[in-house]
C-alpha cells in the first residue's frame, strides 16, 4: 500500500509557516513494500527491545524510559537538523520512538496500575487530537508534505501516540481479553489485509488508508513480538528477546543501508536530469 507515488524525497512545495517558514525537501521516505517491512520490523524489535533492557539489563521500567526517551531527543534533535531525507536517522528515529511509546504504556500499566482500557482510551484520544491539530494547522496529513518544522513535529508526535496507542491495545486484546498473542496477531494481520484490499479494490483514499494501516501494524507488530518472545507457557514460542531483537535489528540494518543506496543514486540521477 502507498500513497500517491512521488517521484523523489525533494519535495519543491512552498508552504507559508509563519516563524517556521523554511522550506525543507521532504523529510519520509517514499511508501513501498520494504517501507512496511521495516516498519513492521521495528514495532516487533521495539516491544522486544523494551522487554530486552527492562528484564534482562535489569534497568527497570522508570531509567528504561528515561535513558530511551534522552536517546530519542537527541536522534529527533538531528533529524529535525537535516535538510533533507537521511535514511539512517529516520529510521533509527522510528525504532527508538516504537521503544519509547512501549515504554509509556508499560510503565502507566506496570508502575501505576493503569489499566489497559484506560491507556488504549488515552493514547487513542491523544492521536485524535494530534490528527485533528494536524489537519487544522496544515490541512493535510500527507506524508509527502513534510516540508516545514511544524508538519515535522506534527508528524513524529503522531508517530509516538501510534506506537503507544498499539502497545495498549495489543495488549489489552492478546492479555487483557485473553485472546492469546498469535490469534491477535492474526486479527490485526486481517485488519491490515482488509485495509490494502479496500485501498487497492475500492480507490479510498490514500491518506486515510495509509495512517490506518500505519496504527494497526503497531499492534500487530507488538502481538508478533510477544507470540516470538514469551515463554511457552504463557503462549509464545520461547525464542528470547535477545535473539529475536538482534535478528530483526540486522534485517533492519540490511533494509536502511540498501535505502540508503537508493537514495544517493536516485541523487545523482536528479543532478544529472
């Protein structure tokens, strides 16, 4: 699924923005497949990589978060730097802001006894709300706009309530609801699917179709990391998180170095036009 295809990351749109009135060449990749595959990628390694360091390295729920949320400050503080789309920074943004929206929710549910219901309402309201500030300040939620600091910021602040958002209701569904980790995944996979098949079937709209699914692949992303890492016991296959994170953090690694290929050659190709 995709939105209206663009023909490069340079975007030439003028956008009057008051203070924040640069133009900026566009700062997300183009939506393709592997834009997906990646994206999948790094909600499953965000929920095992939360578990991984709040387990396993002992840091606990409060210093996970803290040091993950410093980490994801200075990543976005050079993202929002670069002129134009480096793909290395965006992505290693997107992993750290999926460790980040886990951690809010696992810490509201763990340390403060929030439950799922709640958190799932809160985060779904925040991203409401960041879509609706969104649209009235830009009016548009395209993707291939981000062309100013403001739409920027818009644009990373929904990407946060997302991951959290997905947290809360993967867990709620596969936990909560008790309707285990692979059924859940299995459930937002379909949602996922039902959504391509309308965009691709139906012509909906590009923008709606893509934010949606955007929301539901945290979920499912969050479900498939529990089904891989939990204990049989309790569901899962067994496998650890230390291995599942390092196996779809190299995946992710080999996917951002060929997009990072990509993107000097689709460069050199613009200078030469």
């Amino acid at each position: 699924m995709s939105q209206t295809p663009i023909t490069s990351d340079r975007s030439t749109t003028h956008v009057a923005d008051g203070t924040w009135s640069r133009t900026l060449l566009n700062k997300v990749p183009q939506v393709t497949v592997l834009f997906w595959v990646v994206k999948i990628l790094s909600t499953t390694v965000g929920e095992t990589a939360a578990d991984f360091l709040n387990s396993n390295v002992g840091l606990g729920l409060s210093a996970t978060t803290a040091l993950m949320a410093v980490l994801l400050a200075v990543v976005l503080v050079v993202q929002f730097s670069a002129k134009k789309y480096v793909p290395v920074v965006y992505w290693l943004a997107v992993v750290l802001i999926s460790v980040v929206g886990t951690l809010f929710s696992d810490n509201l549910v763990d340390n403060y006894g929030v439950s799922l219901w709640t958190t799932s309402a809160i985060f779904g309201a925040c991203l409401i709300a960041s879509f609706v500030a969104w649209y009235r300040s830009e009016k548009t939620l395209s993707i291939h706009t981000i062309v100013t600091r403001r739409r920027e910021a818009y644009y990373w602040l929904t990407i946060l309530f997302t991951f959290a958002l997905g947290t809360s209701a993967g867990d709620l569904v596969a936990e909560k609801l008790a309707v285990g980790y692979f059924p859940s995944a299995l459930i937002f996979g379909g949602v996922i699917a039902a959504i391509t098949a309308v965009f691709y079937a139906l012509k909906a709209n590009a923008v709606i179709a893509f934010w949606a699914a955007y929301i539901i692949t945290r979920p499912f992303g969050a479900s498939m990391g529990d089904f891989l890492t939990a204990p049989t016991k309790d569901g899962g296959l067994g496998l650890g998180t230390n291995g599942t994170s390092a196996i779809f953090l190299a995946v992710i690694v080999a996917c951002v170095a060929w997009f990072t290929v990509k993107a000097k050659r689709d460069e050199r190709e613009l200078e030469a036009a």
